[in-house]
C-alpha cells in the first residue's frame, strides 16, 4: 500500500546543534528523505542503513499492522531505523513482532504510539542490543518499567526522549539505578515527567560523564538538590532546558549551580523560571563564555542589570529570548546590539520596547533580527445572558394549520 524500504545514511553524533528541538524533532513516517540522502538527526554513527518508510500514503491512515509485519518479516534483519511516530493504531503484538525480527534496530521513533506498552518495550530492550536512539515520548502505557528495561539492557544508547512519562519513579523502583551500565548517553529529553526525582537525577549526573543534551521543563518534582548534581558534574553539557520549574524546592540556590561544572554550555532555556533574579543570572552568564542561545521569558524580575553582563561575558551570543520581561529598556538592548557582533535574534515581544524603538534596533543592525510582537486579546463575543426557568418569558404557541386557512377565507 505503497509502503517501501528505503536506504540511507545516518549521520554522526558529531551533527549535533546547540539547539535542543533539532535533536529531538525526527523526521514523520510519511515524509520520510528520499533514497540517498542524509536521515534524521538521530547521532547513531556513519554506517549505512536500511530505514523503514511509508513515501506514498501521505497520512499512513491506511498502513495497518499486517502491512509493517510483512515488511519487518521479510526484511527485518536489514532495517537499522524504524520511525512510527503518531501511528496510535499499531497494536502491541506489532511491537513485539519488531523486536523479534529487528535485531539490528538502531533507531526507533514510536513517540504518540499509545498503545505501547512496557511488556513491548521490555521485548524490544532485550532484543535490540544495538539501539543507540529511542524516542516513548507521550506513550501513556509506558512507565518507569518499560524505561529501566531499555536502560539496563541497550548499553549503546546515546539519545533517549521520554517526554510525558509518568509514573516515572516509584518508592520500589527507580527508572534510573541501572545507568551504571550505559555509560554513553549523550540526550536526555525526561520533559514533564512530573513524578521524576532528585534520586535519579543524581544517578544521571554520577553515571553519565559523556551528557550533552538535557531537558527537565516542566519536571515540578525536582529540587536544589538534583539540579545542583546535574549542575556539579555534567562537565560536558552543552545544552541544558528547564522551562516552567517554579516549584517552591528549587530555589536560586539551585539555579546558581546550573552552570558549575559545565565547560561549554551554549544553550540554556530558563523561560518561566519566575525565581530568577538578576544576581543569580549574572552569577550563571559570568561562567558561560561559550552560550550562544539564553533564553529568560517570562523572567519578571530580570532588569537591566544582568543583561548588561552579556555585553562582557557573552560575545557568542545569537539569540536572546526576552519576551515578557518587562523591566529591561532600549539603552541596554542599544548597547547588546552594537556589542555583542554575533547576535541574530533578539525576541522582546511584550516587553516595554515599543514599535518605533524596535525599528531603531533593526536599522543599527540589519542583520539581527528584533522581534517585538504585541498580544492583541480577541474581541469578546455577544452572547445573550440566560435567565433562570421561572423569569424566561413563556412562548407563543404556533397557530394551527387549520386556523390559518381560516384566516385567510376571511
């Protein structure tokens, strides 16, 4: 039904950005790169590769389970790249089918996949040794079972995504005590996984000396004390994500430490950390020469004052997030401008810089680009206010077919 193999080449783990939605963003089953062509940013190694793809159907609604088992079956010891992310319908015998007749599987996208499970994923983790990137994000049978069998069993793993998984760590069992055993992973994406502990974030900062990549949004169960072993000992981290933690155990304490260890940070995103100040912020920008993309929106206590610091401390710097932080002015952001040389982005929308002033950025550098878009609420709807039963005016009733012919004789 228009399903093909198709081979190409994965890149190496050296095509890695600096920015975090690049690595994470695998290419969609039914647009998959045409034959001979660079796949997916999956940093699996330079070896050739046998990836599954669906080219002709553009939705894949008609792809069933029968047509990926005959594919697999008669194929599978060739296929090193299997992408199904969205295809909710793909049963879980399907799953165990992969793992039975892929056993050089390499890369596997089943993110959306919501009838995964951990019994499939503990059959894949024990058959495919040599998977290197494996994307369960947003799989709502997937729990800290499913996620502790691939740990313990694909000691190559490099790149895992495991966004929205909860329960993730249980009092019994940690998702994560087997990481002494997989010691080259390079990308963690654990966004929202709101029962995620200090625990195993600081088995993630002892048994992985070589991460580089590491997303903690959204994760309200962490503290000072897990984000400041990931901050005392990841040396080699170069981009770190951690929006929306306000939590009340995360404290500037932790935050300073952010930037500790860290030799060549170049991407942090710290949006809607509202606990930021600016002397915690220029403590972490003063140990960040090589940052290249910060992000602080909706950081409202940042001012001037720590801005300032990247005139001096990051001249690196490309692109800038500071939307919604209302207490920076056009003097500072002037001097940014005509600074720091390397910026390209400077996004301030609803911020105090008005339309007029972002004009004035522009023309000092053409070659950044200022984005200052303003929040316009949409206009309310008339709607007619509904009276209680007993206040509503009764209806007339509808004249009777017979009375009006009557009517009309007269």
């Amino acid at each position: 039904m228009g399903s093909t193999l198709t081979t190409t080449t994965a890149p190496s783990t050296s095509s890695f950005t600096t920015e975090l939605p690049d690595h994470l963003k695998q290419m969609n089953l039914s647009n998959p790169p045409p034959p001979g062509t660079t796949g997916p940013s999956s940093g699996i190694g330079p070896t050739p590769s046998m990836a599954f793809a669906c080219q002709d159907d553009p939705n894949a609604f008609a792809f069933k389970d029968d047509n990926l088992t005959a594919l697999i079956s008669e194929k599978g010891g060739e296929i090193e790249e299997i992408n199904l992310a969205g295809m909710d319908w793909i049963s879980e015998q399907t799953f165990i089918k992969i793992a039975d007749y892929c056993p050089n599987l390499k890369l596997l996208n089943v993110s959306g996949c919501t009838r995964l499970t951990n019994r499939a994923l503990t059959h894949i983790a024990k058959s495919c040794h040599l998977i290197a990137y494996i994307n369960v994000s947003r799989c709502p049978k997937v729990t800290g079972e499913g996620v502790y069998e691939i740990i313990a069993h694909c000691r190559q793993l490099e790149v895992f995504c495991m966004h929205g998984i909860t329960p993730l760590d249980t009092p019994q069992q940690s998702a994560f005590l087997s990481l002494f055993q997989t010691r080259a992973i390079r990308a963690l994406d654990l966004s929202y996984c709101h029962t995620l502990r200090d625990e195993s974030l600081i088995s993630i900062a002892t048994y992985c000396p070589c991460l580089e990549v590491l997303n903690l949004s959204g994760c309200s169960g962490i503290t000072d004390l897990g984000v400041s072993a990931i901050g005392g000992k990841c040396s080699n981290l170069r981009v770190f994500i951690m929006k929306l933690c306000d939590q009340e155990g995360l404290t500037l304490a932790g935050l300073a430490c952010v930037s500790n260890a860290p030799r060549n940070l170049k991407y942090l995103d710290l949006a809607g950390c509202t606990q930021l100040t600016d002397a915690t912020l220029c403590q972490i920008l003063k140990q960040t020469p090589c940052l290249r993309s910060l992000s602080v929106r909706g950081c409202k206590q940042i001012t001037d004052e720590s801005i300032g610091i990247l005139n001096m401390s990051c001249k690196q710097l490309r692109r800038l997030d500071i939307c919604s932080c209302e207490n920076i002015g056009l003097q500072t952001l002037l001097d940014l401008i005509h600074d720091v040389t390397s910026l390209v982005l400077l996004s301030a929308s609803e911020s105090c810089i008005s339309q007029v002033e972002v004009v004035m950025l522009q023309e000092i550098r053409p070659n950044c680009k200022v984005v200052n878009n303003k929040f316009i609420p949409p206009p309310r709807m008339k709607t007619a206010a509904l009276k209680p039963p007993e206040q509503r005016k009764p209806r007339k009733a509808a004249p009777k077919e017979g009375d009006k012919k009557g009517k009309g004789k007269k």
